[in-house]
C-alpha cells in the first residue's frame, strides 16, 4: 500500500517538474516519509493510550541519536521492522515508566553501568553492519554522542530529574548499542527469519 501511494505520488511529481528519470528516487523518498509517518503516529496512538508518552519520546531520541551516527541492521520488510521496533520501544517505555525499585534506588549506579557498557560495546566494535559501518575516522562520534548523554543525565539526576526519563534514555541508548554487537545482530537476523521468512510478512 505504501508502495503504491508513494509511486504514485512520485509519478506526478516527476512529470510536474519534468524530472522524469527520477522517478524511482522519488518513490524512495516518499516511501521513507509516509512510512515515518505512520510509525510515528502509530507509536504516539500506543504512547498516549498507555501513559508512557513521555518515557516513549525519550527512548526515541536517545536511540535515533545513536543511530544516526553509529548505523544499524535492519529487517528484510518495512512492516517486519516497524512491528519489531514499535514493540522494543513500547515494551521498554513500559518498563521504563514502571521500574522495579531497585533500579530507582540505584539510579546513579545504573546510570554508569549502562554508559560503560556502551563505551565497552563501542569499542569492540567495528563490526560492521550492512547499512553504516563505523569506520575508523568516525568511531569517535558514537563516544561523544554517549559522552554527552552521559553529562545531561547526571545532571539531570543531581537536579531530580524524573527517574523514569532516565531509564527511558538509558534504555534507549542499550537498545542501539547491542543491535551492533555481534549478538543483537544475530538476535535481529533471527527475528527477521520468524517474522519474513515464516509468516505473512514475507513480501
């Protein structure tokens, strides 16, 4: 369905602007703008429904802020990979909002944990991925990235800051930061495998 609205939203654009030969690549992009769109849309709907819409928006921007600059593996099938990634975000804003008390309790400590294993992860790496490999001249960016979390949430837990938006960060970053590892990646292809190969998600 997206396909089909995208190419054919593609197909005036290019006959409009008389960019005819680029019509593939503009179904590209109109492809990756609705299908964010209705991501989006579909992960507020669930956030607010659940009362985690702070937690949520967190998560997310903690994880794309990794992302962007570290790459990531991702499913054979749009639908496959917005199911899975809603469901990580959903299931860890729910926890994030909701912590056992140990975690509260402990907050600092896990605030640390989760940074060093993500300098730790990072710096085992690369393994590269198929879609950004972190190549030597960039592998520097991903550290500042976590650096700078890092301090924020400090900060933050020095000046109260709400607890759950720091899990909600945290997890956010873990999540990113073990789908390079060689495990999370196996754990991906796996996922892929049940979801495409074995079901109705296969295109």
């Amino acid at each position: 369905m997206i396909t089909r609205i995208s190419q054919l939203f593609a197909r005036k654009l290019a006959v409009a602007s008389g960019y005819v030969e680029e019509e593939d690549f503009l179904r590209y992009g109109f492809e990756l703008l609705i299908g964010y769109f209705i991501k989006v849309l579909l992960l507020l709907t669930i956030a607010v429904s659940l009362h985690i819409t702070s937690q949520t928006i967190i998560l997310v921007l903690a994880f794309v802020s990794l992302r962007i600059v570290s790459g990531g593996h991702h499913l054979s099938t749009y639908l496959s990979c917005m199911l899975f990634s809603l469901g990580l975000f959903v299931l860890l804003a729910v926890v994030a909002a909701n912590p056992p008390q140990i975690l509260i309790n402990h907050l600092l400590i896990v605030l640390h944990v989760a940074i060093i294993l993500g300098m730790v992860s990072i710096s085992r790496l690369p393994k590269e991925n198929n879609n950004n490999p972190i190549i030597k001249s960039k592998k520097g960016i991903p550290y500042l990235v976590l650096t700078n979390w890092y301090f924020i949430l400090l900060i933050g837990s020095l000046f109260e800051m709400e607890p759950t938006l720091i899990l909600a960060s945290l997890f956010g970053l873990m999540l990113q930061y073990i789908s390079l590892t060689p495990i999370g990646i196996k754990i991906i292809e796996k996922v892929n495998q049940l979801l495409v190969e074995r079901s109705f998600l296969k295109c």
